[in-house]
C-alpha cells in the first residue's frame, strides 16, 4: 500500500479547489503503484497504461466529493477495479492467453527477483516461469477473486482497506481470498515458492 | 476447532487478520494437526509467489498524457473539477418505490450498440460509466410520497469511487421538479403491458406516484430538453426498447404480460448494456453473494413481505397501479449497471437471480437467425429486503 502523508492530504485538498498542478503530483505520486496494480489485474501493459489514465481522470472529475474519509490510495483503488470491471477486460483476460513479459522491471529498472532460494544454474529460468506461471494463474481467477487477492498480496491491503475498495463487506474480503488462495495454489502446483512459512 | 474449521480460516490466520480468540486455538490445533499444517504451508507458498512478482513501474508519460487530456476534455478551468454531480436517471416515483420497499424487475437487454451513439463514440461510450448512480434508501416517507421514498440519501458510501468517466460528460440527473410527473411516468406505462389506465386520483401529482399513461415521445421530448447532446437523440433508449415503444400492440403478442404473471408485479426497467461478458460476470457475482437466507424468505413471503405492500398507506388505486407492469427504458453502461447491482447490494437488495430467470421474451428465434447482431432482451429480477439497507 502506498505511503501517505500529510503533504500528500494537503495536495488532495488543493486538487478539490481546482489546482491541476496539485493533482498532476498526485499522479505523478500514484502512478507507479496504480499502473501496477492494475497490470496485475489485466494481465496487459496496454490496458493497464489506458486504464490508468482514465482513473486519473475520473479521479480528477471526482475529487472533489472525496471526503478523506477512506485513504485516497483506497480511494483510487476501487476507481482502478471499476474501471477494470467496466471495461470487462479483466474478464477477458482469463478466456485469453496473455504473454506476460517476463522482463518486468522495477522502478529503478531492476527486475525484483524472488527472495534467494539457492544458486542452481537453472534458477533464473525457473524463476521465470514460475512468473509467467504465477500472473497465467491470476488472470484464469474469477475477476473477483482477483481483485481481492491482487490487493492483499501485491498491493498489501489489509482486509479492511480491501473492503473499502471493493465496496464489500469483510466477511466477503476473507471469503475471496481464501477461495483465491485456494484456485492458485491448485494452479501453480510445482512452481511454488519453496521458503518455510512463518510459523507453520 | 476440527480440521474443517481450521483450513477455512487459515488464510486469515495467515495474513494476521484472525481474532485474537480465534487464533490461539487455531494454532493449537496447527501445532497438533500436520495436515492442516500441510495446507497452511501450501497456502503461505502462494502468498509468497505472488508477493515476489516484480512490481511493474508506470510507462514515461502517463502523467502527461493524463494532463493533455484534461485539457482536451476542457476539464480544467472555471468550475473545474468537473465535479458535476452525474446520476443515473431513475424516475423518482421508482427511487421511491423500489429501493427500501420494493420489489425491482430489471430487464436487461443486451446487444447490439451500434448505431446509437455516432461511430467514433461508440468505443468509448461503451468504456465509459458516464453517470454516478445514487440510490438511495430515505427512512420516512412524507405526505404525498406514500409509495415514494423521496429524495435518495444515505445510500451511496462515503468516498464511492466515481464511475469511470473518459467521454464527454453526461447528462446531470434529469431533474424531477422540471418534468410533469405524468410525462415522467408516461414512457413506462407505454411500454407495460398493463392496461392504459388513467391516473388515479391523486396519483399524478404526488411524489412517488405510480406511472400515468402518457407517451414515451412525449417523456422523451422533455428528457432531451435537460439531456445533453448525447441523449438528445434519444440514444439514452435502446434500440430495441424504442422499437418495442413503437410497436407495443405486437409485445403484446409475442410476450405474455409480465405483470399478468406476476400477483403483485415489481417495477420492470429496461436497461441496455455492452454485450462485453460484464453482464455475465456481475450475474455471476450477484449469485455468489445473495444471501440465502433473505431469498428463502422471499420466496416464502412473496412480496408481501415488502414494506410498501404492509405499510397501508397507500390508496386502493394506488395499490392497483401497483400491481401492473411498468416499464421504463433506459440504456446501462456496463459500469452502471454494475454498480447498480453494487448500490442494489448495499442497500440490502436480495438479488434473485439465475439464468432461468433470464428470458428472451421479445425476440423469436427465427428473427433471431435473420440478424444474429439483434438486440436480445433478459430479464432479471431483483427482490429488495424492506428496512434493510445500511
């Protein structure tokens, strides 16, 4: 989840008075995180970049009903996965096969490699196709399922932020993303990270 | 706690969102139960996989693209934000009617787009959500709104995201005071099945009052009046819908009367949506999370059950109104439908929905093979627990 601040309040407060500067940092800001976020749920750069600027958009429209009563991070994710919705493409996604490229970069133009898991000669290719592996699961999920569980484990909400953001109730955050756990794990059979779980 | 208990519980352990109660005889039974344990494991892979996904960063440009665009879109300047407040048209009487204490027959048609909006909007016109809906759920009703609820409030949540807005902007919400509640209610009953009635005493002026026979052109005439130039064209009709308007004598052929089906018939509304599959998943969506409970009272109660039936407020003519058809043809984005269903949700509608309840009533198959591109019409029902919203 992206960090928030008061200078961050104060830009969304001179965005609701009309200041486009204001709001052209809060893109800037928010971009990263909505781009990806939103890859994540289409499976596709292209509709990732299109929806992102329509969100921006549709946030500039809307800025100025925002009450600050969720955080404006939250805010814009339940923008992003209505616009996903709308445009049905992440319906889509799942009856298509998606090349995923597999070169994904980082911020810094780095590719974030899984957590260290040994040195096999192999294991940047596995690697690979554990990823490729891994976002042709997420794209096969129900959207819904998608949505929660791209939110808790990529974008880092917790239950109650999700909530929010998909307009459900918690009770139905557990349930998707539970049940999303469960379709992945059956999906990425044999491409697992092997690390021990905390506590388990 | 069994094992069953356990592994339903155990991505919420996982991600530390269990009770505190909860959660030491979780761990209890994990310390004792390697299978569970097995499973928990398995489950924390996932997380991890998915968690070492790189992270994508945003392509060069979006935020000037995204700049460019609300010059364009002349979205800045005076009065900028375009903060307009954008809102489905639902007719006041059916806010009144269907939302708290009612019963809504929604009837979707899908199909095709083409030729309702100019070509090069078409495309964005079916991304575009273009209106925020508010439903509301108002606690009492006043004098004059004895079937009505009034002004919607308290329904939509606080922060809602806006529905995606990339085209031009639509119409602000057809504002009830500027339109006769007759014309306003007219475009239903020309579309019902129901008898012509005329207004029952009392009925057309009030708040909330059930539709009145008056013509579709004409509603239409005063819509376009407030509408933007999108709708001026009547392109807020389906097509399909404006051909039924035209030719109700033969709907009444082809498609027995919904509301001589139906004891106490809900409100029917006829929406268009994109035949983009987002019907389908919404259905879909709406399946999963009705509660069961809520639709076997329902169905045990029929719509009885619904507060405006027990309220005894209303007029016998009223009540008689209110048992025939209404129709009210308005065409959907495909994300206004879905929050539609999302706002019918909040507010504690049970939606009874499956496929068997979607019909094709007004198409015949062998019009059908003539133009495969023909609108098809579902229906879909919605039932609304009364006092349930939230």
């Amino acid at each position: 989840m992206p960090a928030e601040s008061a200078e961050e309040a104060s830009l969304v407060a001179r965005a609701q008075r009309g200041d486009v500067d204001a709001f052209d940092l809060l893109v800037r800001r928010n971009q990263d995180w909505l781009y990806n976020f939103l890859f994540r749920l289409t499976g596709n750069e292209a509709d990732a970049r299109d929806l992102a600027q329509d969100v921006f958009l549709s946030a500039w429209r809307a800025v100025g009903r925002f009450t600050g009563e969720s955080r404006f991070s939250t805010w814009l994710y339940a923008i992003a996965t209505n616009a996903a919705r709308s445009r049905g493409r992440h319906l889509a996604v799942a009856r298509r096969v998606t090349p995923v490229s597999l070169d994904a970069e980082g911020p810094d133009g780095a590719v974030r490699e899984f957590a260290a898991d040994g040195g096999s000669p192999s294991a940047p290719i596995e690697r690979r196709e554990a990823r490729e592996k891994a976002q042709e699961a997420l794209d096969a999920l129900e959207p819904e399922l998608r949505e929660a569980i791209v939110l808790r484990e990529i974008e880092g909400l917790d239950y109650a932020a999700i909530a929010q953001a998909l307009a459900v109730p918690l009770g139905t955050v557990k349930t998707r993303i539970h049940r999303a756990r469960l379709a992945l794990r059956e999906k990425m059979k044999g491409y697992l990270e092997p690390r021990e779980a905390k506590g388990v | 706690m069994d094992c069953a208990q356990v592994r339903e519980r155990i991505s919420e352990w996982l991600d530390g969102e269990i009770l505190p109660a909860g959660r030491a005889e979780l761990e209890r039974h994990l310390a004792a139960c390697a299978a569970c344990r097995a499973e928990g494991e398995a489950l924390s892979a996932v997380s991890r996989t998915l968690r070492a996904l790189p992270r994508k960063a945003a392509p060069p440009g979006i935020a000037r693209e995204v700049r460019e665009r609300l010059a364009r879109e002349q979205l800045i300047g005076p009065g900028a934000p375009g903060a307009r407040r954008r809102r489905l048209f639902l007719p006041r009487w059916m806010k009144g009617m269907g939302l708290a204490a009612a019963a809504l027959l929604v009837v979707v048609s899908v199909g095709d787009w083409g030729g309702r909006l100019p070509p090069e909007e078409d495309a964005e016109a079916l991304r575009s959500p273009s209106v925020e809906l508010e439903i509301g759920r108002v606690a009492e009703p006043t004098d004059g709104e004895k079937l009505g609820i009034g002004d919607a409030q308290g329904l939509s949540l606080k922060d809602a995201p806006p529905a995606l807005e990339t085209a031009e902007p639509l119409p602000e919400k057809l504002d009830d005071d500027k339109i006769p509640d007759g014309v306003r209610t007219g475009s239903i009953d020309r579309l019902s099945d129901g008898p012509q009635e005329k207004d029952p005493p009392g009925s057309a002026g009030g708040k909330g009052s059930l539709p009145s026979t008056r013509s579709l052109e004409k509603a239409k005439e005063i819509q376009e009046e407030a509408w933007d130039e999108r709708f001026e064209d009547g392109s807020f009709l389906g097509k399909k819908g404006r051909a039924r308007a035209a030719t109700s004598p033969e709907r009444d052929q082809d498609d027995p009367p919904l509301g001589r089906q139906r004891t106490a018939a809900p409100i029917e509304v006829c929406f268009s949506v994109p035949d983009d599959g987002t019907l389908e998943r919404v259905l879909a969506l709406a399946r999963a999370e009705a509660p069961e409970d809520k639709n076997r009272d329902l169905k045990k109660d029929g719509l009885r059950s619904l507060g405006y039936e027990t309220e005894g407020q209303e007029q016998p003519a009223q009540r008689e109104e209110a048992s025939s058809l209404r129709v009210v043809e308005r065409v959907l984005t495909a994300d206004e439908l879905a929050r539609l269903l999302a706002d019918l949700e909040r507010i504690g509608a049970v939606p009874d929905v499956s496929w068997k309840n979607l019909a094709s009533p007004s198409a015949s198959s062998s019009e059908k093979k003539k133009d495969s591109s023909a609108p098809r019409t579902y229906r879909l029902v919605f039932e609304v627990t009364p006092g349930a919203g939230r």
